[in-house]
C-alpha cells in the first residue's frame, strides 16, 4: 500500500457524490503500476460527519491529527463551508499551498476559496459568479479570471462547479499523474459517455 496520502476534507452535510467516484478510481491500482495513493478523510474534529445523502462517514483524521506529509488535498463541496468553523481548514490548506502539493476544491469550497482570498492569483471557476462575488466580498478580486467551465486548473490547483465531479476527478488525477493518461482518458469516457455508448467506441 502506497503511503502517499490524498486527504478528503468533509465537512457536514458533505456533497457525497462529489468525492467518491475520484477517491475511488485514486483508490485503485494502474495496471502493473502498484497503488500509487491512499485516500484518507479529514473534518474538523474525529466525530462522525453525515452526508447531504444521509452516508454517515468517521473520518481518518481530525484537524489536529491530520498528516503533516501529504500528496494533495481536496476539499469537497457542501452546505457547511460558509458555518462557523469552517476557517479552521485554512491551517490545511495552508499546509498544502506551501508544500505546493495538488491542491483542488468543489462547488461551494471554490467560495471558501474565495473568501479567503486564494482565487485572485489564478484562473477558476465555481457554481456561480454573482454568488461568488457576493459571499467572498472584498477577499474575492478576480472576476476576470472566473471562467465558464467545469473545472479548471492552474498549476496544481483544480477548481470545479458541483455538477463536474468528473471533470474535477479527471483533472485532479492528471495533476496528480494517479495513473497512465490513457488510463485516465478512460476512466473519464467511461462515466462521461455511461456504458453502452464508451463500449460501442471500443468495438
């Protein structure tokens, strides 16, 4: 088992859909490669966490626990990051900024991001410009690199709306080089195209 950890921050009421299908295929084993990460969860403190989908999960680590040594961290959307206590994940991300590991954040933590003012050096996206400009107030500065698509990386930083899970997954993979491009090309048209139509281009 690889220890090169990839740490999930999931905070209550986490979007469950917007992390498994990435923690999975990161989970995974590239053909004749060994497995490359291991995915771990982290919240604010060790207690369990429930999902918008009712998925209770006991997270790995709490903030005062989590790893010091990490490949990158994902922030997963949902409908605690504007709560109270939210501020807290800025020591991790701290961390992962100045580790300069994979860094990526979905749906309404692309607005943490911005509240915190880490979204005015660098090209993203989000669920919504006005919501963003709105909620992030004076922090957010960058309304001419907000761009119009599903996910969007600048270096090793990912950004994505709630509906691209599987742009955002795509693109974390790739930054993280979790396995061979072609690998990845195909996990992606797997679950992009669904089956019967990703099977029809193989024959």
């Amino acid at each position: 088992m690889s220890d090169q950890k990839v740490l999930f921050v999931l905070l209550d009421e986490y979007a469950d859909w917007e992390a498994a299908s990435l923690a999975a295929a990161l989970n995974e084993e590239p053909e004749g490669q060994g497995r490359r990460f291991d995915v771990k969860t982290v919240s604010l403190t060790k207690e369990p966490i429930r999902s918008i989908g009712g998925f209770t999960v006991l997270p790995d680590y709490g903030l005062d626990d989590a790893p010091e040594e990490f490949a990158g961290l994902i922030l997963i959307g949902g409908n605690s990051w504007r709560k109270e206590g939210s501020e807290r994940i800025m020591k991790l991300v701290g961390k992962a900024i100045e580790k300069k590991v994979v860094f990526g954040a979905i749906c309404d933590a692309t607005v943490f991001l911005g509240r915190n003012g880490l979204l005015n050096e660098i090209p993203h996206t989000s669920n919504y410009l006005e919501d963003l400009k709105e909620t992030a107030g004076d922090s957010y500065t960058n309304e001419a690199g907000y761009l119009q698509q599903q996910a969007v990386r600048s270096g090793n930083v990912i950004t994505a709306n709630g509906s691209a899970f599987l742009e955002f997954g795509k693109e974390v993979m790739e930054a993280l080089q979790s396995a061979p491009q072609e690998e990845i090309d195909e996990w992606y048209d797997f679950f992009k195209q669904g089956y019967h139509e990703y099977m029809n281009t193989k024959q």
